[in-house]
C-alpha cells in the first residue's frame, strides 16, 4: 500500500532507514516475486533508536550497488541520540528535555563505525541534537583519516547545529540529509530558549557555509508526524506554511522557525540528485541524461514558475519507473504512454 501511495506522488526511489530482519526478509519476497515497484535501499539496524547494539547480524548481507536493481543493501542504520526514543542530545539545558539522550561515548562510535567501514559499508547517523551532530562529525573525521568520504557516510536529520560547527561541513564532508516539513500543526515540544532557536533546521546557513557540499532532503516518514507527498516538503521548503498530514489544513510555521526557508531552485537538487547520490544511484537516477534510468514524473505544473504559495496545488499526473508506465492520474490518460 505505502509503495502505491509513493508513486502516486512521484516517488521513484527510497529508503527504508529502519531495517530489522523480518523487514528484510519481507523486502526480499517482495523484489523476488517482481512485486517491488520502487527502487528501495534499506540500512540494516547495527544501533536502534534506544541506543541498543543489535549485533552483527547486516554482515550476513553485503551492501550492493547493481545498475538498476530494485532492491539494494544500502548500508548500516546507527541511532546516536534520543528522538525516537529518549531526547535528542544537547549543549544546552532544553525546558523540557534537559541535555537530552547521547548513547556513546566519542571512543564507542568511532569504533561502531570504524567496523561498519572496514566491512565495506556507508552507514547512515541518526543525530538530531548539536551534541549528536558534532560527535558523528568527530566519528567520521576519524574513520575517514584523511581520506575522502568515498563511502557516503551519511548523517541523518542534522536538526540543530551551533555556529562553530557550520564550517566542519565542509571539512569532514558528510552526507547531510535534512528534513522539508516540519510538522507545524502538531509541534514537538515547547520551543527552545530564545537564544537557541537560531541553531534549529538552520538549512541555508549549512548551504551558504559548504558550498558544494551534498545535503538531500528526507521526509522521516516513519514518523507519523509529517506527510509523504515530496511536494508538500518542497512547499514547506520554500515558505512559512506547512501542511498537515491530512494532505488539506494548512499551519504557519512557528516565527522562530523563518530562518529555515530556502528557494524552489535550491531544494529540487536535494528532492532529486543529491538523494539519488546519499543512496549511491547518481549514475543511474537523480536527472534525466541518457544512459541513466527513465525514473521520472510529469507535473500539472512547473515549480519553478508558479508562486511558492501555489507548490501545495501541483499534482502529480503520471510516474514512470525504468521506462514503464507506473502511475497515471485520473484524467490525464492522454498524457500517459499506453
């Protein structure tokens, strides 16, 4: 059902963040049968979201990067502080979370993911608060040692970053997946201290301070809290609106929260090539050029014409998945191969 629904919006590709056995098992059936209709790279849980080691169990499955498969072991999941469970992790005192939930010591994950590497796989981090942050920032510095990052060490949702380490982007050279909605109509918590509120989502500093780097967008739609649809992130994005998950009631993001808007041209690149390049697919999906795949979507209009305002109102009339028709809307069978 989820699979449908993401093609109904014009995904041709995601990934499944959250990967335990039963998952992946499930995930092979599906692709075995030929009843896997989006390309999928899943990260094998090594660390849950309570900061439990779950064992070696993902070296049993190498990572894989098939031209054009649809399933693919992407890499290893490692959660470094609260959020799911527990707080995020912070330097300074949060009114409702104190300093938050950080399950390693700097000596514990960089060992966690010295191994992940030298078993020959990128490894996505979970880090929401600016402790977390700067310690995965630490872990891959240290891992890499002086190498460039060649595995695409990622790290997950960067919510809160201080000032000092703006910079360290564009040193250590992660990949940086940031959240497009914030959920507005259903807020996390209470607000932090005013003299902190500018280290929240702080997506165009990170930008202006690492150019060239390679930040993609992600929806966490594991979390109840935020729609699917792509274009309901774009629109968030790019204004001070966000929209429910109801797909309909529209809420103004919080004042405190402006700083985080970007322009249409600069968050299209995260909706489409740089995610393709988080999840080692560059070469075969991300842009239209040929000798790649033809994963793509035609849209009732072109984002970068219509005002912002009007981003909520586009619909997507057709998905095509490796050359074949995956989706078509009602009423725009015209504009769809047979």
């Amino acid at each position: 059902m989820y699979k449908r629904q993401a093609l109904a919006h014009g995904i041709t590709t995601l990934a499944e963040a959250y990967c335990d056995p039963n998952l992946l098992a499930e995930m092979q059936s599906l692709e075995q049968t030929g009843n896997l209709r989006v390309r999928t790279s899943l990260y094998l849980t090594h660390v849950d979201a309570c900061g439990e080691v779950q064992g070696d169990w993902y070296k049993q499955h190498p990572p894989t990067q098939v031209w054009g498969e649809m399933l693919r072991i992407g890499g290893v999941k490692v959660f470094t502080d609260g959020g799911s469970c527990g707080a995020p992790a912070f330097s300074y005192e949060h009114p409702v979370f104190g300093y938050g939930d950080l399950w390693f010591t700097q000596p514990e994950l960089n060992a966690i993911l010295a191994d992940i590497q030298d078993a020959g796989y990128q490894a996505a981090i979970h880090a929401l608060g600016d402790r977390a942050v700067e310690q995965v920032l630490d872990a891959i510095e240290f891992t890499l040692d002086g190498n460039p990052n060649t595995p695409r060490h990622r790290i997950e949702h960067n919510a809160v970053v201080r000032d000092d380490m703006l910079a360290r982007y564009a040193q250590v050279d992660p990949v940086a997946l940031i959240f497009g909605a914030y959920p507005a109509c259903s807020p996390f918590v209470t607000p932090p201290p005013p003299a902190y509120q500018g280290w929240e989502w702080r997506w165009p500093d990170l930008l202006v301070a690492n150019p060239g780097g390679h930040f993609a967008w992600h929806s966490d739609r594991g979390a109840a809290l935020f729609p699917l649809p792509p274009l309901m992130h774009l629109f968030s994005m790019v204004t001070p609106f966000e929209v429910e998950v109801d797909g309909v009631t529209v809420c103004d993001t919080p004042e405190w929260l402006d700083h985080k808007m970007l322009t249409v041209e600069q968050v299209l690149p995260m909706l489409t090539i740089e995610a393709a390049y988080a999840l080692f697919r560059d070469q075969e999906v991300g842009s239209l050029r040929p000798g790649k795949l033809a994963d793509l979507i035609i849209l009732s209009g072109n984002p970068l014409a219509v005002e912002p305002s009007a981003i909520k109102d586009l619909e997507v009339t057709m998905t095509m998945v490796g050359g074949r028709l995956a989706y078509c809307a009602s009423g725009h069978e015209a504009s769809c191969p047979a």
